[in-house]
C-alpha cells in the first residue's frame, strides 16, 4: 500500500544519516572506524586526574584495510 506523506523540512543530514520518505524493504546503513589513543584518553567525569608521565601510542598496521565494507 502506497504511503502517503504530508509536508516534510529537512534542516541537516550528517554523513552516516539516512532520510526516507516513503515505503522501504530494508535500510541497512554501515560504518566504520579505527580508534587508537594513548593512556588516559577516554577518561570523563569530574576531578579526574591523569598522570602518566610520558605516554606514547605506537601503531604499527601493515594492511590498509581490516574489514572491507561490502553493499549487497
């Protein structure tokens, strides 16, 4: 059954959004990421303190890619 959709305003769509008007089978958004950080890097909240002295992250990654992304 068709659909039907009164007055839509977009204001912003990020680059991982998906915008859909209408009827869909199947939305399957991907992404990915790779994350390196040193010591004390994600830490939050208050009176947090972190003392590592020298702290260095070394990254050694042969392959450009670890997993590809693959549309079906």
């Amino acid at each position: 059954m068709p659909a039907q959709v009164g007055a839509v305003k977009v204001l912003s769509i990020s680059s991982s959004s998906i915008f859909n008007v209408g009827d869909v089978y199947m939305i399957a958004p991907t992404s990915s990421a790779k994350t390196f950080a040193g010591g004390g890097s994600f830490n939050s909240g208050d009176g947090i303190r972190v003392d590592l002295g020298r702290s260095v992250t070394y990254v050694n990654d042969r392959d450009v890619y670890d997993q590809s992304k693959v549309k079906k």
